[in-house]
C-alpha cells in the first residue's frame, strides 16, 4: 500500500515510466527488438535521421527515441508525432507499426553476457556454457527467449505492409540502404546526403565516445560497471572464434527453422539443418 | 499537471484490472484462450474438478479462478496460492503452466457476434457479415488482445511443444470431455478418478450453467449490466457457423488463417486458405511441436 502510495504520487505528475500501460496512439511507430541486437545503435541512426539538429548523445537518446521502460510518461506525451518508441516486447497486437530487428542468436549471446558482467548480474569468468543453456531457456532477459521475441513477430507480422525487418548483419553491411529503408518506412524525404550523415554521427566510434562523456547521465548506464562499456565491438560473426562448438550446437538445435529462415546459416546439423540452396553449393562442390 | 487522477487513484487503491500488469507467480496456472472459446466452461470444470465440496457458481467463481481481465490487481494478488488464473492474454513470456483453448474460428465469430450484441458493443441489427469482417480485421473492442489468427498462433509457435503447455480444442472437450479434462487433471498433478471427473463435468453442464446465469446474472462482474435477453451461456454446440454464418464470411476468415486452421485440424470449405497471408510461415508454426 505504502509503495503504492508512493508509485501514485509519481503517477500524478507523470514522472513514473509507462512501461507496459503505455497509451498507444494510432500513429506510433515503434522500433523492437530482442535485447543486445542493435536496438540502441538503430534508436542513434534514427533520431540522427529525423533530428538533424540536435546534439544527439546517451543523455538525451530517451527523450528522443523513447523508452516506456526508461522514459516517463510526462516525456512520452510531450514528445513531437509521430513517435518512435524503442521496445523490446514480444509480440504486441496493439503496436500500430513496427521496425524488428533481428540478429544472429550466436551473436547475440555473446553481447548479453557482457552486458550482464556489466550490469554486475554476473561476475567475470561466469561458464559461458551455464549462460548458453539459460539463454536458450528464455532466462536471460524478462522479454521471453530469443526464438519467442522472434517468432511471434514473424508469425503474426511477417509480409505485413506495417512491418519492416531489419538484419543487424546488413545494417553493418551497408547501413546507408538499411537506413534508407528505415527512412522510407517512418515517411521521411532523406536525400543520401542526410543519410549519410545520419550513419556518420551515429558510428560505433562516436558513440564510444558519447558514452565515455554521458554513461552517468544514461539510464542505460549509469550503475553499471565502467571498466566493460556499453557500446561493444559493433561487428557481426564474432560467435565464430568466441563460441565453442557444442555452444552453437545448443543455439542451433533450439531454433533451427527459424535461423534457417532468416539467413543464419548452421554449422552443426550436417545438411539437414540447411537452406536448399546452401545444400546445392555443397553438393556441386563449390 | 494532473494526468488521468482517476487512473492514479485506482492505482494507489489497486483497484485497477490486472490485465496485461498482473503480477505473475512461478506457481500460476492460467487458463488461456481467445474470447469465445469455452473458457468459462472451462473454467467451471476446472473449478468443479478442485473444487469438489463446493458449489461452484458465477457468484463465486471469481474468487476461485479469478479473471484476470475484469479483476483488480489487488484482487488477484489477495487469491491464495497456487493461483488458477483466466486470461485472454496474448503470448506473455511470464506465464508457466498454461491451459490453451482453441475453438473453429467461424463459430467464435458467431458467438462473439452474440456477445457483441449482448455488451451493447454493437446494435442489434448490424449486419454479421460485417461484424465478421472487424473480427478478421482486427476492428473489435477486443484488438488489444490480437486478432484469433495473431493471439493462437502467438502461444502455439512459442510453447507448442512444451510439456507445460496443454492446448485443447474445444470440439474435442464437447466430444468427450472426460477425456480432455483428464489431461488437464494431469497438467495440475492431480490424480483424479473418473468419478471425480465426472461430478465435476455434470456440474458443468450448460443446463446446470444456464440456470446458474439465469439466478445471477446480476451478480457476476461478466454479466451484470448486460443486455439479459441475450445468454452468456449459450448454444454449447460445434458447427453452428455451416448454418449460420453467411459464406462470405466463412470463406473471409478461411483466407485470414487458413494455415493455422488447418494445422488445428479445422477443414475448410474452400482451398482459398492455401494462400492465406495472416501466417505466413505455418512451418514456423510447426517447428515447436
């Protein structure tokens, strides 16, 4: 009763954070992902895109591309429209258009371990084999597994013209097309000049820096350990020298289908695991 | 400066719906289906079956599986545990144990149409075929909990295949519903003897239901200011949609969630669902099975 009194107190000025009572408004577009996917780096690349002028950085980023879980909601409602609003939720049907992105999982395991030595959940030299096997098991984050955040969304999502997938991997291949469709999606008029320049401020250099000077002003960062930074090595494929063998194996055998799908080529099911025409090059010797 | 004082003090007070905030326990059971589907039925029979010494009723009901869509958040919290909670929820990662109900689209159509009616949601005169358009659209007040297509396929792809996952078809709980509500006995830990399942079933009966809502309509917080010309509880039946949903409308639904129905073992009419768009991936669908 107590906390609610005080929770109440927040919410009569607006100053708690919405989280899952956001009010959605038909406009709202929002920017999902799975944590530790490039959700942070594409919030930067955005509000780069739309704000041209402001000094984007880690202690203003939740002001312009929201968090309901880090941003208040007095913040969330004075904001400019339409909105765009990072989350990280499975699939939400009340969500009127949404940006997925989606990563490699053997990546993405890899940058959550370190975020939790960072975040101080685990200490340093935590078996990566103990952290693979919670990962697998949806127990790393409260936005349920890899393949759950993922699935639901491409089963109720996929093709849908209020859609747009994005892959981490080709965003670092070429972030100037991604961002473009980025741009296209939200119903901005960027000429590649802005474009560029968008990418430009937003590179994983810059941003290592920006966190440097803003972690204690960041939500993200500020009680988080300061030897280990936020802003991590910005590559794709690293699982393939930082992952043991049987550890791709466990990832691969928990969404084969799915990784299949999206691209993710398997290393440890033999042929069977693989996209037809990956099993043709094999076959013709390539 | 004052943002929605109403909503605040329903907060402090905890008189808010839990709904998609409620506190979740590891030791919750959740009965899950899209509305429509037998989930008060359900309900009752679950009831009935832990329950055995006690009349369970729509006066009491809430108290035993509360509904977490029209109970407030302290309500809920304030039931002793473990927890038998009903959900309309989408997936929500939270959840363990899970009781998943499933019914042919094209009669939840139909009695939600009812439904609709008897909320005062819609006139009484508006016409099915459209209704059954908003249904497949996405366009009831419902939406927030998806469409059919969007809140079945969203459980089924995620837990499937997990042992905690029970799906059950409504077609084969009215087709041999001791035998359905035997696995869920077992989902609970319960070893329950045919006897027991069976005082719990004709406990459950939609006679029994329907005489139940006709003393207490007023008092049960899904009834109560309600149209009462129209029953909650209504046909118990499986089929109704060949007589009494337009074709249109059957084939209109059919080509929003062909895959999925066919995968739930729901024929359809036509082959018009082979090009279904709603899910497009059914052997994603598959994969946890």
């Amino acid at each position: 009763m107590f906390s609610r009194l005080i929770g109440g107190s927040k919410m009569l000025l607006g100053l708690h954070k919405p989280r899952r009572s956001l009010k959605i408004w038909p406009d709202d577009i929002f920017l999902v992902s799975f944590p530790k996917s490039g959700n942070t780096w594409t919030r930067f690349l955005i509000a780069n895109l739309v704000f041209p002028d402001a000094p984007v950085g880690f202690k203003n980023i939740h002001k312009l591309v929201p968090d309901p879980y880090g941003t208040s909601k007095r913040d969330m409602e004075r904001m400019a429209r339409p909105r765009i609003i990072k989350s990280h939720e499975c699939f939400e049907p009340r969500y009127p258009r949404v940006m997925y992105i989606v990563r490699d999982p053997r990546d993405v395991v890899i940058s959550q371990y370190h975020y939790h030595r960072k975040c101080k959940k685990i200490e340093d030299g935590y078996p990566m084999e103990k952290f693979v096997d919670r990962f697998v098991a949806g127990d790393t984050c409260p936005h349920g597994s890899w393949g759950e955040n993922v699935g639901t969304w491409l089963t109720a999502r996929h093709n849908d013209p209020r859609f747009l997938l994005l892959k981490y991997e080709d965003m670092v291949a070429d972030t100037q097309r991604e961002l473009g469709r980025v741009a296209a999606f939200v119903g901005i008029k960027a000429d590649s000049e802005r474009i560029a320049k968008a990418v430009e401020r937003s590179s994983a250099d810059r941003m290592r820096k920006l966190e440097r000077a803003q972690a204690d002003e960041c939500g993200l960062t500020k009680d988080s350990r300061k030897d280990l930074s936020f802003v991590r090595a910005a590559k794709s494929g690293s699982w393939q020298k930082d992952l043991s063998e049987p550890l791709v194996a466990k990832i691969e055998d928990a969404w084969p289908q799915l990784m299949v799908f999206l691209g993710y080529k398997l290393v440890t099911r033999g042929t069977a695991g693989q996209p037809a025409e990956f099993s043709s090059l094999v076959s013709s010797g390539v | 400066m004052i943002y929605g004082l109403k909503r605040v003090i329903k907060y402090v007070l905890g008189t808010d719906i839990a709904g998609r905030n409620l506190a979740v326990f590891p030791d919750d059971t959740f009965i899950v289906s899209y509305p429509r589907s037998g989930n008060t039925w359900t309900r009752f029979l679950v009831a009935n079956l832990v329950y055995p010494n006690q009349a369970v009723t729509f006066a009491n009901i809430e108290q035993l599986i509360p509904d977490s869509e029209a109970m407030s958040s302290r309500y809920v919290k304030r039931i002793p545990r473990p927890r038998i909670i009903k959900s309309h929820q989408y997936f929500d990662p939270r959840y363990g144990k899970i009781i998943y109900i499933v019914r042919d689209p094209r009669d939840v159509a139909l009695s939600y149409y009812d439904f609709a009616r008897k909320y005062r949601q819609i006139e009484n005169d508006y016409p099915l075929t459209s209704f059954a358009s908003d249904f497949v659209a996405g366009r009831l007040s419902s939406s927030d909990w998806g469409t059919w297509g969007e809140n079945v396929a969203s459980w089924l792809y995620t837990r499937g295949s997990q042992p905690q996952f029970l799906l059950l078809r409504y077609e084969d709980m009215l087709r041999d519903t001791e035998a359905e509500l035997g696995k869920i006995s077992r989902l609970l830990g319960m070893e329950a003897t045919p006897e027991r399942l069976r005082t719990a079933i004709e406990r459950s009966s939609a006679e029994r239901m329907r005489r139940l809502e006709a003393d207490q309509g007023d008092q049960w917080v899904s009834t109560k200011n309600k149209r009462s010309d129209i029953p909650f509880v209504r046909t118990a039946s499986s089929g109704l949609w060949k007589e009494k949903l337009p074709a249109s409308s059957a084939l209109e639904i059919e080509s929003a969630w062909g895959p999925l129905m066919r995968e739930l073992g729901y024929s359809l009419t036509t082959n018009r669902g082979e090009y279904g768009t709603a899910v497009e991936s059914p052997e994603l669908v598959k994969e946890h099975r």
